[in-house]
C-alpha cells in the first residue's frame, strides 16, 4: 500500500474521532436539554412527557448513565419547583433498571458530602429534600430516611451543642416533611411519632436570646413575629392535623401509583454527618416577617394563614426566584408575576410581603438594599392595574407603625421611600401628613417625615420639592442646601478673618505651596492669640483658629461642585497635613466640616469620607467626634450613621480582600508542596525550578502575613474604640436617668441599643475574632443587663 494511501487512512481515522466527540456531546446537549425542560408547559400532559422522557433515557442509560444521572442531580436542584417531576423521572428509571436507581442514589449522597463541607447549607437542604421525595416514587425505603432523620436529630443531643448547627438539622428535617411525611406516617407511623417527640423537646429547650435583635417591631401587634423554626414547626403540626394535605406542591407520581407498586426500593448509602470540627459558618437565625393577613386582602383568593405550610411554601418559592434572578431585576419581575400557582393566592400581596421581607432581614439583607428598590419600581411599571396599588397599601402599614419599628429597618424604609418617590415624580399622600406640623419635634412620625425630605433632596432640586409638597409642609422640608462660609466679606471681622483673606489672595495669586506654609504657620492657633483684635474670650464655634481658617477657606474654594471639592482638597494637601497632626486635631476639622456644610449633610458625607481615604482623618477620631458631646444633635440622624458604616466598610474591605489573597496564594503552596513531595516519593526528577518556585511562592505568602496582620490589628482597634464609646455613652445615660429618677428606657436609650445591635449584626463576621477580647475586657458581667443583652443576642447569631 502506498504511503499515500497511510496518510489518507491518519487522516480520516483523525476525522472519525472528532466526529465522535462533536456526537458525543450533541447527544449529551440534547439529553440535558431534554431533563431540563420536562415538567415545563407543554400541549401533552406532565405525565405523558414523563414517561416518553423516561422511554428516551432507558435507551441511553447503558451509553450515558452517569452523564444522565449527574443531570437530573443538578435540574433537581436548580428548579426545586420541580422536584417532584425528577423524583416521578427516577421512580421511572429504577422501575426500569434497579441498578440505575442505586447508582443515582450514590452519585447523589457523594455529591451531598461536597455541597456540605462548602458550606452550601440551602443547596444541601433542596439535595435532602429530593431523597425525601424519592420515597413516594418508590426509589428509597421509608426506614432508610427514618435513620437519616434520627442521625440529624441527633446532633440535637451533643454536648456542648452549637445551637446554630442544630438548628440547621432540625430546619432541614422540617423542610423535608411536606414531601414526604405523609408516605412516612404511613409506613412509620410509631418511628415518625418519636421523630415528632425529639423535635418538640429540642424547641421548647432551645434558646431564644437572638429573637428580639433580629424582630422588625418591638410589638406583635398586629401580626405575631415568630422566630423561623418555631412559625416552621407550628406550620408543620398543622399540616399533620390536617392528614398532611396541602395544595401547593405538584404530585405527578400519584399518576404512577401502579407503575410503582412493584419497584424495588434502596436504602440510602451511609451518610456520615458533618463533624462540628468542620471550619464551617451555618446560617444564622431569623424572625419571619408578617405584614399582611387574611383581612387585608379585599377581594381574589384568600391569603394563606400564618400557620399554614401553603404560606411557606409560596413564600420559599418567591424569595428563591428573587435569588436566582437578582442580577436582572426586569427578568426577575417578569419571573414573580408568572408565579404557577397565582389562582390560588393573592400573588401580588404575598410578593410585597416577601419584598419588604428581604428589605428589613436582620442581621443583613440578603441582597443589595437597592435592589429591592429597583424591583419595586419595575413591578409598579409592569403591573400598574395592581402593584401600585397593594404597594400603597404596605406604604401606609409600615408608616404607621414606624413607633414601634428597629432602628436599623426604619433607616432603611426612609432610604426605600425616598428612592421610590424619585421614581415616581416625589408623589404621596402629602396632605395626609400637615398633622404633622402640630406634632412635638420630638414625633416618630415628623422625624420620619423630616429624615424621608431630606434624602429626597439628594435626588432632586430644592425649588421642585417645595412644589410638590404642600405649602402647609414646608415647615418641615430642611433648609435649601448651601454652604455656611464664616469668612465672608459681608460679615464684618471676625477672628481669623483676616488671615482669610490673606490665604485667599495668595491661592488666587497661584503663590508658591512653602508661601502657602508659611502663611499657614503664621496663624494662632485660638482666637484669643490675635494681637490686633480685642476678644475676651475664644469663639466656642471656633475649636482651632489655624484648622478653622486653612479647612474653611479650601472648603471654599471647592464649594461650587463635588468635584471641585477634590480637585481642591487634593491640590492643597500638604497645607491641609500641616494643620491637621493628631487625633484631636482631625477631630476639629471634622468640626469645622460640620460647621461650614450644615447645611447639606450629603457634602458633609462626601468629604468626610474624601478624608478618610486621604488619611487627613483616621477611623478612630471620626468615631470619638460622632460621640463627642458637640455631635448630640446630629448624633441620631441618619446621615451619621450612613458615614459610619462608610468608615466601617472602608476598615473592613482592604482587610478581607489582603485575607482572600493570603489563602489563594496558601492553596497554591500547598499544591506545589504536595507536587513536589509526590515526586521525591516516586523518586522522579523535580527539579531545581520547582524548588525555587516554591521559595518564591513562600515569600509572597510571608508578604501578605505580613501586609494582613497590622491592617487585621487596624480593624480590630476600630471596633473595639467603637464599642467602647457605646458603652460609656449608654452607662452616662443610665447614670443619669438614675440620679434624676427618669425611665431608662427612653426612646433615645432604645434607638441607641438598636444602633449598637445595628453594628453587632452588619459586621458579625468581622467581629466574630473579638469575641473573646469583648467578652473578657468591655461586655463583662458588671456592665448593664440592657447593653449586655445587646452583646448576647449578637453572639447567638452564631453559637
């Protein structure tokens, strides 16, 4: 054969396994596409596609088995919806091949392991309600799920126990009990009523310190605000009285009841629990939000009781289609209003419901604030004949019982309000609100209305807002923003004024920076120092002269725009720096910032933060000047508390960014130590490179330890400098409710706590190392029993 002919057959012989492979996967794509889409509307019926599917995949099992079983794993959970369509699909498998059954069951308690030890703990919970599900289609042995159950409940009995990680069993045998627990009681009745014994014993001994840090309102009027595995268990007792009958979850292997009479069952593979050595952080608990019943629902089906398992149902199904499709928030909305079982409940009820759920989560939302938002307003303009208006319905609920509402979910409501008013041309029911004008300052209303104004005036003109609200309320609209500049022409001399005048003149006259310096340098540092002016006393507005003149006059000559603002700032650093050295110091510019832009607390924000990341101002001195006795004013205003959590962001974020490196580039060692180690066991040649790669990778490690550690000692200082003056600040408040004989308990005590809370909870993770450093030298046992509650409450998040 000629040598042609060789090359001809290489060549075709190369093009026939390609050809396979572009097969291979065409016959893999289409299979996935198959499984993925059944359960879906469709001209035949649910049963009759399950069936042909189930025909389709018997005559590729013994080509593609694994492939067609990791598929169904993963649609099962990826459409949880659906998970009684794949339970029905792997009943129809195993009546068809018993081997494809065990197979299945292998592959899904090896991949349960893995979803464990990552810490996908709702992942993990869908996984375990499948194999639950799997005893209806005849797939598992009712006895077999009986023993995995036993084995959850059983962490319930360690010592030592990690309330949060039992939790997370007794959670995720609840959840699994509307699938299964009716074939359960059936077969097992005796085993399900010890089941029922031990869960109830666990709950009623459980403790509850975290429940009233994570409740929307401190009342349960008028809704009850039921921590989650109480209202769950009280749901499922329910549906068990009722002979676990419900009408939400879709059942399509009752059609099979003959077909499966005769299948072999399986017990489940050994499944060993996750140990509490495990390097794991477990969900933490929460409070179920409740904003609607029965009686708000004027016409249309009739909303679910709060203990009924249908409630649950829709709203698991709901706050999993906004977590699947938060990143398209138009997607998202679309996604909601198709809801398939809209007939049966009044959807767009339950969807605000579960909206303003999110919103207010404590410890934090599950998404961002904004998104919530954003959502909103695309429902309103997608549904405009309903949404709008059980919207306006919830706006008003809320807003009456803003008195008794967390300090941290009323903070956000206003952000909320006022971002949906700019979408909405700033319309409400403002004429509701002129009562308001005779109210005390003091009013949670008037505040609320007052704070909601303001943050409007950050996404609109001044003169449009005035038109908008009535005549009646400009009372309450905050002063138009504009900057307060104490050296002014027209306001006659004063200290300092002249020294002004001089910097200005010579930053106009583009004077050289050491001129600048000297110019600077020359200025008194109290008003009282000035030798051509007759005081008797310093100007209290006037905390450092040479801080005041410098700040004031560069705050100045950027007031026209934020950006000019920069520019300025950023031009005339080193003037700034040599008037700005110490703590106090830069608490005094922070003052002077006050002053100049009282009027506009959102400048006040933007350049306190400017500062910060200029390092003119550190962390620690704007947290001592926001619990200065010259902030009491401004002290509770939401403005505050928004630079705050900038501060803390900004404190935190460098940190887990240096951290997330560090264990990239440890993995990475640890790789080539085990590559490298391997070789010398096989004795095979590795090199001098992968020794030197090594050395290398260990110096980069050491670089980040060593970048990581003094921004790690950075953070933790700034915490506990904050605690501390969250202490001293509610033990003043104390002391000097007990010397005047007042309540302690004032509103301005509670709003106080919730802001402590409010820290505790935004920053758990960060805290979480401290714990022991709190415990020991702040949170100890002498302190208050209202301020230790607060510490007790934030570590039950996670012990």
């Amino acid at each position: 054969m000629s040598r042609k002919r060789y090359e001809d057959r290489d060549r075709d012989d190369g093009r026939n396994r390609k050809r396979r492979k572009v097969d291979l996967n065409d016959v893999e794509d289409k299979l996935e596409s198959l499984i993925n889409r059944v359960g879906e509307k469709s001209s035949a019926s649910l049963e009759n596609n399950l069936q042909q599917l189930a025909n389709v995949l018997e005559a590729d099992l013994p080509n593609y088995k694994e492939r067609i079983l990791k598929i169904i794993c993963t649609c099962a959970t990826n459409s949880p919806d659906k998970i009684s369509v794949y339970s029905t699909l792997v009943g129809l498998l195993n009546v068809k091949d018993y081997k494809c059954g065990e197979d299945f069951l292998d592959l899904m308690v090896d991949d349960l392991k893995n979803v464990l030890k990552s810490g996908s703990f709702e992942r993990a919970q869908l996984m375990i309600r499948f194999l639950a599900d799997l005893v209806n289609t005849k797939v598992v042995v009712p006895s077999s799920l009986m023993n995995l159950f036993d084995n959850f409940l059983a962490v319930t009995m360690e010592d030592n126990l990690i309330q949060v990680r039992s939790d997370w069993f007794v959670h995720t045998v609840l959840l699994s009990l509307p699938w299964a627990g009716k074939e359960l009681w059936t077969t097992r009745a005796s085993d399900c009523e010890r089941l029922f014994n031990t869960i109830e014993i666990y709950l009623n001994n459980r403790q509850k310190t975290h429940v009233d840090g994570l409740r929307v309102w401190s009342s349960d009027h008028p809704h009850l605000q039921e921590e989650y595995l109480d209202c769950l268990w009280a749901q499922i007792q329910k549906l068990k009285n009722d002979n676990w009958v419900e009408h939400h979850i879709r059942r399509p292997y009752l059609s099979f009841a003959e077909t499966f009479a005769d299948a072999l069952q399986h017990p489940l593979p050994n499944f060993p629990i996750l140990s509490r050595e495990e390097n794991v952080e477990y969900p933490p608990p929460h409070v179920v939000f409740r904003m609607f019943d029965y009686t708000d629902v004027p016409e249309g089906p009739t909303m679910p009781g709060a203990h009924s398992v249908e409630r649950y149902l829709v709203e698991e199904s709901l706050n999993r289609i906004i977590n699947t499709h938060y990143k398209d928030r138009k997607e998202c909305a679309s996604q909601l209003m198709k809801f398939p079982e809209r007939e049966k409940i009044p959807l767009e009820y339950c969807i605000i419901e579960v909206i303003f759920g999110n919103l207010f989560k404590l410890p934090v939302s599950p998404q961002l604030e904004l998104f919530y938002g954003s959502l909103l307003v695309d429902l309103c303009k997608s549904q405009q004949a309903t949404i709008p208006g059980v919207l306006a319905q919830a706006t008003e609920l809320l807003y009456e019982r803003i008195n008794t509402m967390n300090t941290t979910c009323l903070h956000r409501f206003i952000t909320w309000l006022s971002y949906h008013f700019s979408q909405f041309q700033y319309k409400w029911t403002w004429d509701d609100r002129i009562a308001l004008t005779e109210e005390s300052p003091d009013s949670p209303h008037r505040k609320f209305v007052i704070e909601v104004l303001e943050k409007c005036l950050r996404s609109s003109y001044y003169e449009f807002i005035l038109e908008v609200v009535p005549e009646s309320l400009h009372v309450l609209v905050p002063p138009k923003p504009y900057f307060s500049y104490r050296y002014e022409e027209k306001s006659g001399p004063s200290p300092g004024h002249e020294h002004a005048k001089g910097l200005v003149d010579s930053i106009k006259a583009r004077k050289p920076m050491d001129e600048l310096l000297t110019l600077v340098n020359n200025i008194p540092n109290s008003p009282s120092d000035e030798e051509d002016m007759d005081y008797s006393q310093d100007d209290p507005r006037i905390p450092s002269l040479k801080i005041d003149v410098c700040f004031q006059v560069l705050l100045r000559a950027g007031a026209k725009s934020v950006s000019h603002t920069f520019k300025a700032l950023d031009k005339f650093e080193k003037l700034l720096r040599s008037v700005v050295t110490n703590e106090e110091e830069e608490r005094h510019c922070l003052e002077v910032l006050r002053s100049f832009w009282k009027l506009h607390p959102q400048m006040i924000h933007i350049v306190t933060d400017r500062l910060i990341r200029m390092q003119i101002v550190h962390s620690g001195s704007f947290i001592n000047w926001l619990f200065s006795k010259e902030m009491a004013n401004d002290f509770h205003r939401s403005y505050m508390w928004e630079i705050l959590h900038s501060v803390l962001r900004k404190a935190t974020k460098q940190t887990k960014k240096i951290k997330a490196d560090l264990e990239k580039e440890r993995i990475k060692l640890e790789r080539l130590e085990d590559k490298h180690k391997k070789q010398n066991e096989e004795k095979s040649e590795s090199g001098v490179t992968d020794i030197e790669e090594i050395e290398i990778k260990r110096q980069e490690v050491q670089g980040h330890t060593d970048q990581l550690e003094p921004m790690q000692d950075e953070q933790k200082q700034v915490f506990i400098v904050l605690f501390q003056r969250f202490v001293m600040m509610l033990n003043q408040h104390i002391a000097r409710c007990e010397e005047q004989q007042q309540e302690i308990n004032s509103p301005t005590f509670i709003a106080i706590l919730d802001r402590l809370r409010e820290v505790f909870y935004t920053y758990h993770r960060e805290i979480k190392p401290y714990i022991s450093t709190l415990d020991t030298h702040l949170f100890t046992s002498d302190v208050d029993h209202h301020i230790l509650n607060i510490f007790n409450q934030y570590r039950a998040l996670s012990t």
